[in-house]
C-alpha cells in the first residue's frame, strides 16, 4: 500500500472509532441494567484512545469537525469492512431513543449492549485484521504495529461485552451480523 492508502484507511479508522466512542458513552450513561455501564463505559474509552492514537499517525491530515479525521472511505479496489457502520452505529443510536439524562430501561440497556457486541467491535476487529494484512513493507510496520495493538484492544472488549451478555443470558452469538463480520478461526 502506499502512503496515501495507509493514510486513508487509518484516518477512516480513527473517525470510526471516534463516532463509536461518543455513541457508546451516551449509552453507557443511561444504562440502567447491573454492569451494562460497567462493560460499555470502558469500550466507549478504548474507542476514544484508538481513535487518537489512529490520528496521532498523521498529524498533518488531522481535521473534520471534531479534531477527528473527515470521513475518508478507504482507498478504492479495497472492500471496506467498515462500509455502513457510522450510519448503523448512528442509526441505533436514534433507535435506542434519547440519552440526554433519560434513564433506559433493561430491553434498551440489553439492546446497547448487544449493539457494541454483534455490530461495532466486530466490524471495527475485522477492519484491523484487514489492515494487519495490507500494511506490508518498510512503509507499513508502524501501521501494522498499531493495528495489531487495536485488535487485541478490539478482542478484549468483545470478550468483555459479549461475557456479559451472556451473563445477562443472551446470546452474544447469535445475530446474522456477527457470523457476517467474524471469520471463524
């Protein structure tokens, strides 16, 4: 890949995580169920330090805003795992109704959870796993460092939310969504 390639997609990786990370705090606020605040607070943080640390790559490409990056598709001739997601991510937001200070009751708070589980970290897992695999050469080993390091970030939090779920006794499995976005491995 070249510069401007590695440049694009880590910028798009960036304004992702930052759409995710305000999304999933505004949730985490107005969840009411034991611990849905608990798993989801620590994910919304960890999307905001992605989403810096993507941006701290490129300094001279900072802008959009919110100090993130615009909202750059990767390059063209590469599928895009990420195609959709901020209109989903903002689509559920809208559904899961209005967070300024509102409580949720526990179907919402549940719903929140199982949106960041089967929807969001698992599209935003295979985006780095794609990048891991695109960032060869010299040009590429700090890329492929960072998004090594987001994935294992990535996984932890899916393990995390999709453990309390299944505490709350849902399946954090069992949605079309995750089957599509995770490989089996």
């Amino acid at each position: 890949m070249t510069g401007d390639d590695l440049a694009a997609w880590t910028l798009s990786l960036a304004w992702a995580e930052h759409q995710c990370c305000v999304s999933v705090g505004r949730w985490s606020v107005a969840a009411t169920v034991d611990g849905v605040t608990a798993a989801l607070g620590p994910v919304s943080a960890h999307h905001g330090w992605r989403a810096e640390q993507w941006r701290e790559l490129w300094p001279a490409r900072r802008g959009g805003l919110d100090g993130a990056a615009a909202d750059p598709p990767p390059p063209a001739g590469v599928d895009d795992p990420l195609e959709g997601l901020i209109d989903e991510v903002l689509a559920a937001d809208r559904a899961l109704g209005p967070t300024d200070g509102e409580r949720w009751d526990e179907p919402t708070s549940v719903a929140a959870l199982g949106v960041a589980a089967q929807m969001i970290l698992p599209r935003l897992m295979v985006g780095y796993r794609t990048l891991v695999r695109l960032a060869d050469g010299p040009a590429g080993v700090v890329v492929r460092r960072n998004a090594e390091r987001s994935l294992g970030d990535d996984t932890s939090d899916f393990l995390a939310v999709s453990g309390k779920l299944g505490a709350l006794g849902c399946s954090p499995t069992a949605t079309a969504t995750l089957s599509a976005w995770v490989e089996p491995q």
